[in-house]
C-alpha cells in the first residue's frame, strides 16, 4: 500500500467511527431503573391438587424454583428441568418463560407471573405445548423471606 492510500483509509476509519458516534452521549445515565425481586420457592397447589391443570405425561403437582439474577430454574415434581429468564416489573411482581420437555418428551413453555404478597408468591401462567394449552396455578413461601417480628412478650430473669 501507498502511504497516500493508507492515508486515505485512516480518515474515512475515522470519519465512520466518528459518526457513529454522532447523537451518543458519552456518560448519560438510563432513566430504567433494573428491579430484581426474590422469587425462590417451591410452588404447590394449597389444596395438594395438580399446579397445571391440562398438560400430557404425568400430573405437575410442585415446581421447585431457583433464581440467579433473571436466569431461573424449575425442576417439577416428576424430575423434568425447566430453565428460562425472570424479569422483575415492580417490587411486587414480575414476569417469568421457562422451557422445558413434559416426561412424554413433548417440549413446554411455561409462560406467566410471579405476584409477592408478604412472604408468599403467587405463580398464575399458561402452559404451552404444540398440541394443548393449560393453565399454572400455584403459590410459594419464599426462601429467604423475611419473617415478621414475634407478638408474644418475653421477660429475660437473671439469677444468680
């Protein structure tokens, strides 16, 4: 190469990279503001009954979720792993899709919402296979939630 062609592409690389950079602004803060909300817990019908109420392979009747940050895991009570993405929209509540297979080895989305109510969650979806839909209906203690003072007065006795 020429040291005028060289030249040459420096100053249009410059001019490019300049332009992209045209309207950016260096140092400016986003104005959304990233929730995150604690929602491990193992989900279950209060009854004791089905946590789906139509899917094929066998009967959902807990779902064990873990939470690292917005990435999620679920493993049911039949041993099938379902892995997705958690997003908190308030301090209250937040959306979750998580994948999986059914135990028939038919593929799952379940799509929906966790609500925090004290240190319950309440999880109400869809459960979503190519051939049926379902719905998710469960609810959780939260790990990790914290516990309300204790009513009950006690008296510390010294004795010697």
């Amino acid at each position: 190469m020429t040291g005028k062609y060289k030249a040459t592409l420096a100053l249009v690389s410059a001019m490019t990279i300049g332009w992209g950079l045209v309207g950016c602004e260096v140092g400016s803060s986003s104005t959304a503001a990233r929730q995150t909300l604690a929602v491990s817990g193992v989900y279950r019908d209060p009854k004791g009954g089905r946590i789906v109420d139509r899917q094929s392979g066998a009967v959902v009747r807990v779902l064990s979720l873990r939470q690292l940050g917005d990435q999620i895991e679920a493993v049911d009570n039949n041993g099938r792993l379902f892995r997705g993405r958690f997003t908190a929209e308030s301090d209250a509540q937040g959306v979750l899709e998580l994948r999986g297979d059914t135990t028939t080895g038919v593929p799952v989305i379940i799509q929906g919402s966790i609500r925090l109510s004290g240190a319950k969650a309440y999880l109400r979806g869809t459960w979503i296979e190519p051939a049926l839909l379902g719905i998710v209906t469960a609810e959780a203690d939260i790990i990790g939630a914290p516990t309300p003072p204790s009513t009950t007065n006690t008296t510390a006795v010294a004795t010697n």
